[in-house]
C-alpha cells in the first residue's frame, strides 16, 4: 500500500511540473514564448507588479488611476486583462495615457516570474526596476525581491550612441 501512494505522489508531481509555465514575453530568440499573454498567470503577475510599485514608489498622487503600458506584442486584450485583475484589486485605470509604469518583459519560470519595468519618478529620469515574483500552489503571486538599477534610461541611450558611434568610426 505504501509503495503505491508514494508512487502516485511522484507521478502526480511529475505531472503538475509538466505543465508550468517556461516562457518569456515579448519571447526572446529562439525562446518559448507565452500564446496568449492574457491567460493565467501573466495578468496576476503583472498586476502583482504594478501594485508592487503604487505601493511603494513616489507616484503623483495614490488616488489617481494607474497608468501602464505593456510591450506593444501583447496587444489589447493583455492591457484589458492586467486592469481587470487590477480593479478586482481596487486599483482604477487609466488605458487613455501611456506616461506611467511601462512593463518591459515578463519571463516566466514555473511558480516564478520576472518582470522589468520602468517607473516614472516626477521630475527625476524614470527608474528601470526588475522583480521576482513567486507563488506557491493555490497561493497568489506576491513579491520576493526587487532591483532597483543604477542606470537609467538617458545612460543607456547615451551609451547606445556613443558605442555605435565608436563601432562606425573603427570600421568594426
């Protein structure tokens, strides 16, 4: 008897890890990528994010709605998702603005995700901002840890220009 339930304990657990979510979006080359970006967990995760900064960051004002894009492969139907699963949070939005958290990429890992985003920062460059998210069986995703770079978008850009001036310049 025993040998039989703990048989069916490891099938049972080969099975479920089968069936986790491996994926990356926008994909990466030569990456799997998520179908549909509005099935679970992609909405819970993103919105877990978005709260994850309201909460946290320096925003205009709590009361105002949220503000966010997402990469433009995940179309409409994504941004619907991720601000229904943000009012069923009491978050309101606002879809008409794209000025405010702008999620980069979304890489998920099982019961684990990662999200980039950008934050606006008032007055200062906006910040990039990368978390990890983790999530256990029948549990809601929360977050784990946060990276808050040191560089910021006008650096990256500035050092984009600067190497592929550099680039034509030696020919390479």
């Amino acid at each position: 008897m025993f040998r039989f339930s703990a048989l069916s304990v490891i099938l049972v657990s080969l099975a479920a890890t089968g069936c986790a979510n491996y994926a990356s979006y926008p994909p990466l080359e030569g990456e799997a990528s998520i179908d549909q970006a509005t099935h679970a967990p992609i909405p819970e995760v993103i919105a877990t994010a978005i709260e994850w900064c309201v909460a946290r960051e320096d925003f205009r004002s709590q009361q105002e709605p949220v503000i966010f894009s997402l990469p433009a492969s995940m179309g409409d139907a994504a941004h619907a998702a991720v601000a229904e699963q943000l009012k069923l949070n009491g978050l309101e939005t606002d879809a008409s603005r794209t000025d405010g958290i702008e999620i980069r990429s979304v890489r998920m890992f099982g019961l684990k995700a990662m999200v980039d985003m950008t934050v606006p920062r008032g007055t200062s460059p906006a910040q990039l901002v990368t978390l990890e998210l983790q999530s256990y069986v029948f549990q809601p995703w929360h977050v784990v840890a946060s990276n808050r770079w040191r560089f910021n978008e006008e650096q990256l850009k500035r050092t984009s220009a600067e190497l592929q001036q550099a680039s034509a310049e030696s020919g390479s």
